[in-house]
C-alpha cells in the first residue's frame, strides 16, 4: 500500500497523458519500475506516532508554509536536510525531456541502443527490473523518497529506493586514480555561495540514465547543483559528462518537495520480483 502522494505520484505515471506519450511500447519498462518501487513501500507516517514538529513553518491554517524562506545552519550554510520526493516522473521517464528531438549530443551508438531499448525489446535487461540499483542520477528521479543529513564535512543522502546511500565528502579529500566502480559512483562536493556542488565519479557503466533508455559508462561524471529555493523545494541541477556516451556534456533541472509527517521504509525488490521472465530481452 501507498502513502497518499506516492499514490497520485504512481497514478500520474500510469493514467497521465505524460506517460502515454509516444510509442505504445516506450516505456514498459518505466512501468514495470513503477511496480518494482510502489508495490513494496507501505505508507510511511502510519508508522509513527507523535512526531514531532521539526521547526516547520506553518500558513495561519496551521498547514506547511511550502514557500517560506528556507532555513540556515549554524554555519549560515542553506539547511538542505529533510525527506525529499521529485515533484513528477518527468525526468525518471526522459532525462532529457526538455530537449527538443535530434537537440540531445549523443554518439552514435548510444543513439541506436537508446531507439531500440523505447520499443520495450530490452525490458528484461534493464537493472531495475532485475532489482539492481537505479545509478545516478536516476535514483533521485525514482517515486519513492530520500533523505538528506547535513554535517559540516559530509552530506548523507539515504534512498528509500533498494535502501542505497550515499556520502558526499566536503571535507577536501581527493578520489583515488583507480576506483572501484559502483552504481552510485563516489562523490565529493563543496559550497559556492547557496549552492551545493557535487561532483560524482567512479561509475560502472550500467545505469541507464532513464525509463527511455539513455545510456551510460564508465567514463560518466555527473555535476549536481542542489539549491533550496524555499522550505518546501529543493532544485537539483545535474549535468551528465560521458565523452563515451555523448559529444558534449547535457544538464537537467530537476524539483524536489519536501514531505512533512513523515519517515523513510524499508524497501526490498526482491522480495517479490516475478515479472521480469515475462518481459522480452536477453536474461542478465
């Protein structure tokens, strides 16, 4: 069972005209994603008793004031810390959604695999539907929420999605020549003005950047630029390097709303993974 807003979030994916753009097959395997990541996370605040208030700023109503003034630390840093979900599936079904057709810098061959996997003849390859984790930065695009926690030499970022985390060093450590490679990458960040900057490498090549199929490899290098516009939103500008993949670097901007009354859960994916012998595509 869903919380109330990962429901309307999976019902906009499944009955908006968002998710019916396109060829009929383009995104089954967004669908099957969409299955995989709701059908195991129970509604999170019926969990809880008495939570308590967490210093937020409230309408006369009494309900959240989403748009007042986001908050600082004791720094004067931004506070970015807070349960974060993307406001939409705009971005975890097109990365590049906001590119007009042929706009998108890609090699060749990424062109040609990305056209093949939006017919749906790759679903059963596709990490998620073998339970795999998203990658970056398609993980911060999935249904279901994250968590940040900020201290002053690291950010903690924890993913209700396959129950993954990330650290973000900030503390002026280097990254080793030779790293191992993961779906997550590894990520050091630093300050410029409000504005954090994450740069993330170390990645194994896997990840499909989206439901669409864009994809990736281990030369990917993703810049995140995180902003808390207000209380309520958090705006996360990511770039995708990939001199393999692409010609040229491309960006996306995506919102996030902070959720109220609220915690992570657990989230196994594969508890319960029967689907993916029925789609079409090689097995892993």
């Amino acid at each position: 069972m869903l919380s109330r807003q990962q429901t309307g979030i999976a019902l906009r994916y499944i009955i908006t005209g968002d998710w019916a753009t396109g060829e009929p097959m383009k995104y089954a395997t967004g669908l099957l994603s969409l299955i995989l990541l709701a059908g195991a996370a129970p509604p999170a605040a019926a969990q809880w008793l008495k939570l308590p208030g967490q210093g937020i700023p409230r309408t006369p109503d009494g309900k959240p004031n989403l748009a007042a003034p986001a908050q600082r630390r004791a720094d004067g840093k931004p506070d970015l810390a807070g349960i974060w979900q993307i406001a939409g599936p705009k971005y975890l079904q097109n990365l590049a959604a906001d590119f007009k057709p042929g706009e998108l810098p890609m090699q060749p061959w990424a062109e040609a695999i990305t056209r093949e996997r939006m017919t749906g003849m790759h679903a059963r390859e596709e990490p998620q539907a073998n339970c795999l984790p998203p990658g970056l930065p398609r993980i911060n695009a999935t249904p279901l929420a994250f968590k940040i926690y900020q201290e002053p030499g690291v950010v903690l970022v924890l993913y209700e999605a396959f129950n993954l985390y990330r650290q973000v060093f900030l503390d002026g450590r280097e990254l080793a020549k030779d790293l191992n490679p993961t779906w997550l990458g590894y990520s050091t960040g630093k300050w410029e003005g409000d504005t954090l900057v994450v740069d993330t490498i170390g990645f194994n090549g896997k990840t499909w950047l989206d439901q669409a199929g864009h994809p990736s490899t281990d030369a990917l290098h993703v810049t995140e630029r995180l902003r808390r516009r207000d209380f309520g939103h958090l705006e996360i500008r990511v770039t995708i390097d990939d001199p393999k993949a692409y010609t040229k670097p491309w960006s996306a901007t995506e919102v996030m709303e902070w959720l109220p009354d609220t915690e992570l859960m657990e989230f196994a994916c594969n508890e319960n993974n029967r689907d993916v012998e029925h789609l079409p595509g090689k097995e892993r």
